[in-house]
C-alpha cells in the first residue's frame, strides 16, 4: 500500500453532500475520489506546461487583434 498523509479539506455543505452520494453509488470512498481529481487536475497542470515549454519560441500576438482579424475573416 502507498504511504498517504491526512488532511483536512472543508467542502460546501451541497458539494458535500454529492461527493457523499456519489461515492456511494460508485462504492468508492470519498478519499478516493478526492486523490483521483487531484491527480486528473495535476495532470493537465503538467500537460500545460509541457504544451508552453513546446511553444515559447512562437510570436504572440495581442488577443486584441486576434478577435480583429477573426471578425475580419468572418470568423466571428
């Protein structure tokens, strides 16, 4: 078994009250579930950065100006 370490984590009362539920319906645990979001949401967080490691030497443009020239093309 993998070491784990407690803590406390303060839902709202009806975010609570779903996690509880849903739990149940998936006979799992709400730590459980709590570790498998975190992990989704620290997956991504390394999949962005990956993605601007990748892309930092491309040119920027103002956001401004990309909505110009998409209203321009008829995009929007």
């Amino acid at each position: 078994m993998k070491s784990q370490k407690r803590a406390t984590v303060y839902f709202d009362a009806e975010v609570h009250r779903a996690l509880r539920l849903r739990a149940a319906a998936n006979e799992r645990s709400i730590s459980d579930m709590v570790n498998e979001a975190v992990r989704v949401a620290l997956a991504e967080d390394a999949a962005d950065l990956e993605a601007f490691e990748t892309r930092v030497g491309e040119r920027s443009a103002p956001f401004e100006s990309v909505l110009k020239d998409l209203k321009r093309r008829g995009r929007i």
